[in-house]
C-alpha cells in the first residue's frame, strides 16, 4: 500500500484518512501491451456499484455507480466524504467473523416525503485481506417492485374473500339448521332430496371453511414475507408457548386420539415475537397430528444450548419420501396430494414456519424416513440480537467463507 491518490476521491478524501489502493504495478504491466488503465476503465463501466473500505472504513476505491446509488455520504469535515452506515456496518461484520455477507435491502431516496420509490440494494461485502473490505452493490429495485406488487395483490384479494367466504359459511351453517329440523320431526318423511340437500349444505360448509383457512394463511403469510415490519424482538417464554400449542390442538388430536406430550428443560427463552413462535411451532404439531394414523402420539422436545434453542416436533404418521423433503417448505407443495386434500390442509402451513424462522434469525430442518414418522427442528436464537443496522433492516440471504 502506498500513498498514491484514487482517480475517483478528491484531495479532501484524502484529508479525510482515505488511502487508495497502489495500481501503479497493474498499470505498468498492462502499459506494455497498450492497456493502461483498462481495469481502472473496466470498473468504472461496471452497471454494479463497488466500493471498497480501509480499516477506518474510508472508501479507498469507488466506481460511479456506487456514486449513483448513493452509497456515500459527505464526511464529518467539509470536502470530506464517508461510506453510507449499512456498508460500515457489513464491512464491521465481514472484518470480525471473517465471513462473508449478502444482504438485500431498501434505502430511501430523496428528502423525507419524496415519492419516489426505495431503492432495492443486493450487497455483498468480501474481505480482500486483513484491513479492506470489498462491497458490490446491485440494483434490484425492480424485483422488489414486483415482489411488492404480488405480496400487496395477494393481500388485497386475500381481504377481499374473506367477506363472501364468512357469508357461504353462516348461509351453509343456517342450511344445516334448517335441513336438520326438517330431519328430526317425525311428522315428515326424509325425501331423498332432503337428505341430498344435507349432505351438500355439509360439503358447502366444509369447503368454505378450507378456503377461510387459506385466506387467513395467505394474508399471514403475505405479512410475514414483508407487508408489515417484524415486531420488535422480545424475551418469548418457551414455556407459554408450548402450553397454548398443547391447548390449540388439544381438539384436534382429541378427535384421532391422538397424545400431544411435552419433554424438556422449564424456563428457557428466545427472542421475537411471541404470537408469530406459537404460531409456527402450532403449525409444526398440526401438521404431525394431520399427517399421523389414530391413537399415536406427537412428541415434542426442547433443547437449550447459550446461542439457540431447538424445538423437535416429532409423530409417529405417515413419513415423506426422500424427494419431497427439499420442497416441503415451498407454498402450496404437498407431498401426498390426496391426504392433504382429505386433511383439509392448505400447502402453506409449512411455508409460514419457514419464513417466521428466518425472520428471527433461526431456521427449521426436517428428517423424516418415508412410512416412520417424520420430526421437525424449529431452531431460534436464545441471545438478544445485536444492535439493529442504521436503516431498514436487512434481510441476510447467504453466508459463505471470504472470497469464495
């Protein structure tokens, strides 16, 4: 490293303790061949941003479509300028764990009150040795765009069933009512289409409800794919949570006879929401006892470690085959069609975990042997998170070694 100044920071950059990274050997050895200068001219042509950070997290290199994305700031000193706070706080990361880190995000442009839309960012920050830090930053604005346009569509549609599908479910309940008055008096005879007006008043109101739960689970889902903002992280007692899943289900294991029970340590605590933990460990045990024969039993199991802590749903059901357990989290995938049909199941009680897994900073695994049983892992973090990022919160897609 020598003091040579980077065609892209001015002389106040310099002042401000920028060092630029030493071309000189580069470019003399592509001089030779009537080439100078075409790695510096190469990245500047580059429709990605990249900028790339010293030890005190001055930029030292950056092309002008980092500029363009608005990933640097003016300094504290007039002249000065200064890396955006989320490129700062990736490359503090990547420097301490070694890893390497992707994130995507939105950054509000303009002043306050500005319409125009965020701007979509997928960055990825490298470490290039000891002290630098590489970031390159690509613009995804569209994508998220349209992924905002799909989540709000479904949304909109979502709400908008929710008022004809009540109304088919009381007008089939008060058909029920009225067919099974006419059953019961012993002054009228059971006509068969009496009783063929039962049976599809029942499928009506059958169906109706399946379709409430898929709406219900689609606005959910929809809020936790990023409509709403994620609750501000909490101390969830495990121990509440794993009394009002045994109550939620107690029904509906009831009906098979089937046994919820419970194993392990009292007391333990993760963070997050409380009411979304519920809900995905009550879709994990749902799911066992749908997907399980008569008078068996679904185990659960709490593990407590100082970083995580694993909830294992396990049953005693039907299994899922080798192929299937790479897909099972996906929306709408059902291993067996026609047993999630016949259950009532929606596809997307499995997705919902999923996402409020990774929402939390945790994950969910499943091991299953296909006609054994099947037993899922909901993992979650039992520390505070650390201090939130500067801007809207980053959604992390992948960690790797440096540099690979």
């Amino acid at each position: 490293m020598r003091g040579r100044k980077s065609p892209e920071l001015s002389s106040g950059d310099q002042h401000k303790g920028g060092r630029a990274i030493d071309t000189d050997a580069e470019d003399q050895h592509a001089g030779k061949h009537g080439m100078k200068g075409l790695g510096r001219k190469s990245l500047d042509s580059l429709r990605v941003g990249v900028v790339v950070l010293d030890a005190e997290d001055h930029p030292v290199l950056v092309n002008p479509a980092a500029r363009a994305m608005g990933l640097l700031r003016s300094g504290g000193a007039p002249g000065t300028i200064a890396a955006h706070p989320i490129l700062r706080t990736l490359a503090g990361q990547v420097r301490r764990t070694g890893v390497r880190r992707e994130v995507e995000l939105d950054l509000p442009r303009g002043r306050a009150g500005a319409a125009a839309a965020p701007l979509g960012l997928h960055l990825r920050a490298v470490a290039l040795n000891a002290t630098h830090v590489a970031i390159e930053a690509a613009d995804v604005t569209e994508s998220h765009r349209l992924a905002r346009v799909r989540r709000d569509f479904v949304a909109n549609v979502s709400h908008e069933l929710k008022t004809p599908i009540g109304a088919l479910q009381l007008l089939a309940e008060a058909l029920l009512d009225a067919t099974e008055l006419q059953a019961t008096d012993p002054d009228l005879e059971q006509s068969e289409d009496l009783l063929a007006a039962r049976r599809f008043a029942e499928r009506i109101h059958h169906e109706s409800a399946r379709m409430g739960r898929l709406v219900s689970e689609l606005l959910e889902l929809t809020r936790l794919q990023g409509a709403e903002p994620l609750p501000t992280p909490e101390p969830v007692p495990l121990d509440w949570v794993i009394a009002e899943v045994i109550d939620r289900t107690r029904t509906t294991a009831s009906a098979k006879g089937i046994e919820v029970v419970y194993s392990g340590p009292k007391g333990a605590v993760v963070f997050g929401s409380d009411s979304q933990i519920a809900t995905a460990v009550t879709n994990l045990v749902e799911n066992a006892i749908a997907y399980s024969g008569d008078d068996t039993k679904v185990e659960l199991t709490l593990r407590h470690g100082d970083d995580w802590v694993e909830i294992d749903v396990a049953d005693q059901g039907i299994g899922i085959a080798p192929h299937d357990v790479d897909r099972i989290f996906e929306r709408f995938y059902r291993a067996d069609q026609a047993r999630s049909r016949s259950t009532g199941g929606t596809g997307l009680g499995l997705a919902i975990v999923k996402h409020i897994a990774t929402n939390h900073g945790g994950r969910v695994d499943v091991t299953s042997t296909l006609g054994d049983g099947s037993t899922f892992t909901l993992r979650l973090p039992a520390r505070p998170p650390e201090a939130p990022l500067p801007l809207p919160t980053a959604i992390e897609i992948e960690s790797g070694a440096a540099g690979r």
